[in-house]
C-alpha cells in the first residue's frame, strides 16, 4: 500500500469520527508532507470519497492550499465537498 492509499484510508476513518472537509483537508496535507500538492489532494480525495474530478479541482482552489490566486473560503470549500462527505 502506497502513501496515497494510505492517506485515503486514514482520510475515510477521520471522516468516520466526524472530521470536517477542513479538517480532512488539512489531515491530509499533515500525512502527506512534502508529496503533498494539487495532484495528491486530487488523488486521495478522489480515492477515499469517489469525488468527480471537476468538483475537486475547484476545491484545490481553497485558500487554506495557498495554491494559485482564484481562492475561495473555508465555507465555498466545505459546501463544495459536502454531498461526498454526508453521514
């Protein structure tokens, strides 16, 4: 099992425990530190909640990343995510 798999993993049992997108986000940065960027964030959240690829390229552009100059919120980036990570 790779890092990725194993972040994605570790991603599905913290949402278990009632981690927020945020914090899952954030999980996920921690785990994977120095791999960590736009294609891994893709990956593992691809891999843990089956999200559609568009919707998580519009998520990588959260501003908790810093990645590019389109941002948006911690709420746009919770919203967004929200239907793959419901109870």
């Amino acid at each position: 099992m790779d890092d990725l798999e194993r972040t994605a993993d570790g991603l599905r049992a913290a949402r278990a425990e009632g981690k927020d997108a945020v914090e899952l986000a954030l999980f996920s940065r921690e785990k994977l530190g120095p791999a960590f960027g736009v294609i891994s964030f893709i990956a593992v959240f691809r891999t843990a909640f089956d999200i559609p690829l568009p919707v998580l390229q519009r998520a990588q552009a959260w501003e908790g990343f810093g990645w590019g100059s389109a941002r948006i919120s911690d709420e746009e980036f919770s919203a967004l995510l929200s239907p793959w990570l419901a109870d």
